[in-house]
C-alpha cells in the first residue's frame, strides 16, 4: 500500500490542517475545527484506511471529554467524502448541490472500475496510476443529514464558522468553511496549491469570483484542499491560471481547434512547475462546453481525454539532453 507523508498542524487557536503530501491526485487535506467539548471535521478522505488515520490524528489533539459532532463536506468528491461513515453519530452538513451529486459517482462504481481497469487499455492504465494507491472496496455511501444553500451560520462550542457556497465551480455545489475566531479558511478544491485544478462543473467566471471571495476575507491562513497551507499568495496564483487559460483556450476555440488539441498546444507557461498537468485537457474541454453551451461529459470520458493528453504529450515532448536535469515526477 502506498504512503505518503501526512502533517498535522494547528493553524489558530482550536483549528488544525491535516496535509497529506504531495496532494496530487487523490491526497486530499482535511480540517480540524475545536472549542470546548465539541469539535468539527471539515471533509473525510479517500478510503476507510486514510480516514481511520484521519481520526486517530484528530483525536491525539482533542481535548478530554471531546466530541466530533459536525462534519462538513466540502463538495461531492470521493477524496473529501468517501471516510464519512466513519463518523457515526455526527452531523453531515453539505450544500443542497453537493449532497445531490454524490450519488452520482459512489465508492461502488469507482471499485468496479479499478477492478475493470486491467482490461481498459489506457484509460485503465491511467486510472491504475493515479488511483491505485486507494481501496475502494466496502465503503458505504454515507450522504450529508443536512443541506443548505448560500450560507449556513454553525456554532462549534462557541466559536462561529461559516459555510458559504461558491459553487457550482470544480463541483456543483463547492462549499469555503471560514473560521474568522482564528483568521482561518478551509477552501477545499476551490484551491489547489502547486497543481493544477479540475474544472468539474465551471463556469470559469463562477471560480474567479469564489477565488475573490477567499482574497476578500479577512483571514491568515488559507487550507487547500489539495497541497500545502498557505496564504493569499495561492489564491492569487489560481486566479493568474484561470486568467491566462481561459484567455488561451478562448483564442483556440476561436480559431476551430478540438479541445484536446487546444489543451496540448497552450503552453504552461508559469505553470509549468505545477503537478498534475494533464487536468488541462480537462479544463479547456470544461471551457470550451461553456463556450458553446454543450452538454457535461461524463468522469469516465474525461479521465480518457486525460489519459490520452498525457500520452500524446509524452510523445511530443523531447527527452532531456545528456547531462540535464529533467523535472522530478510528482
């Protein structure tokens, strides 16, 4: 089984980030929000193995007498949601739009695609890579016992937090936990540091303008959801991204080029250190469908143009040199 480094860290006063490196796909942060005896998750993680450490993190930093009462989920991902049945007896909050979509791709249909996986050419081969590290079997989607739309006011102890919908962005219904007692905010996948995101759902504009929410806010620190914690300097970095990407796909588009092949000729300019590089053929597919008013594409045929961008981006870029560098893998 796959490891990587996970680091918990207190971020203010009764709030932690739970990091687990490098965040690439799958490797998903959570939060840890405490005051008095009660205490609140912000998302779970991809498996019930990664959750159980979750928890047992959590619970070295909980007071005596403690209790999780309130779990979060973000958004509808599997990597935010699929460890929520380990938190028996919490409440489950979630937007109304993110509740809705978890349905859609449940922990039984991604188990039977990494058990089909051997048999899918290179679809199968790419999921294996980016999701082999996890183990989808014997989780039991386990959906929010509370929604809400906009914003919700919670109390943890006597603390106040924040649940404000920015959504629909990198999911329909993405969810920002803001923290102001400790000048904290919990973004989820509406930040990704040092990767590239995934446009989901879009539109771009509605990202922009979440990603001007968080900088509007008066905060420290900012929890991604993929990546390390950080501050606003993220958060305006993902804003030059989207700028210059939609910018470059609209010219292409423009021009008639397929989206795939507008994904492989923008360049990455400053982006170029960035992991996770072949979700550009996923955004500029998301873009391109807002530009014209098409119709979403399915996970499945998204997750293969990705696949297909990474090997044909394999084949058009040159080895290094004798004596050079090349770039880490990530």
């Amino acid at each position: 089984m796959t490891e990587v480094p996970k680091t918990l860290s207190q971020v203010g006063d009764g709030a932690y980030a739970y990091v687990q490196h490098d965040g690439s796909w799958g490797w998903s942060n959570s939060g840890l929000v405490v005051e008095g005896d009660q205490a609140m998750v912000v998302d779970t993680l991809f498996d019930l193995r990664l959750t159980r450490e979750l928890l047992d993190a959590y619970r070295r930093v909980l007071p005596a007498g403690a209790a999780i009462t309130t779990l979060v989920n973000t958004h509808a991902n599997g990597d935010h949601t699929f460890g929520n049945q380990l938190l028996d007896g919490a409440q489950i909050v979630a937007s109304r739009a993110t509740a809705a979509e978890m349905t859609e791709v449940p922990p039984a249909l991604l188990a039977a695609m990494m058990r089909q996986a051997p048999q899918m050419g290179l679809l199968g081969e790419f999921l294996s890579r980016i999701f082999g590290p996890f183990e989808f079997e014997g989780i039991e989607l386990t959906l929010p016992t509370a929604t809400f739309d906009g914003e919700l006011a919670l109390r943890v102890g006597a603390k106040h937090v924040r649940l404000v919908e920015v959504g629909p962005a990198h999911t329909r219904g993405d969810t920002i936990v803001v923290v102001p007692a400790d000048r904290v905010v919990y973004t989820a996948d509406i930040l990704f540091a040092g990767g590239h995101p995934i446009i989901w759902e879009g539109p771009v504009e509605n990202w922009l303008r979440a990603l001007d929410l968080v900088l509007a806010l008066d905060v420290d620190t900012v929890v991604p959801g993929h990546g390390p914690v950080t501050d606003k300097r993220a958060v305006i970095a993902l804003r030059d991204y989207f700028t210059y990407l939609d910018r470059e796909a609209r010219a292409r588009f423009d021009a008639g080029m397929s989206s795939i092949d507008a994904s492989l000729d923008i360049p990455l300019a400053d982006f170029a250190s960035w992991g996770e590089a072949e979700r550009m053929a996923a955004n500029v597919r998301s873009l391109f469908r807002w530009y014209s008013g098409g119709e979403r594409a399915s996970a499945p045929q998204v997750l293969g143009e990705m696949a297909e961008w990474d090997r044909r981006r394999k084949v058009t870029v040159s080895p290094a040199a004798p004596g050079e560098d090349e770039e880490a893998p990530r």
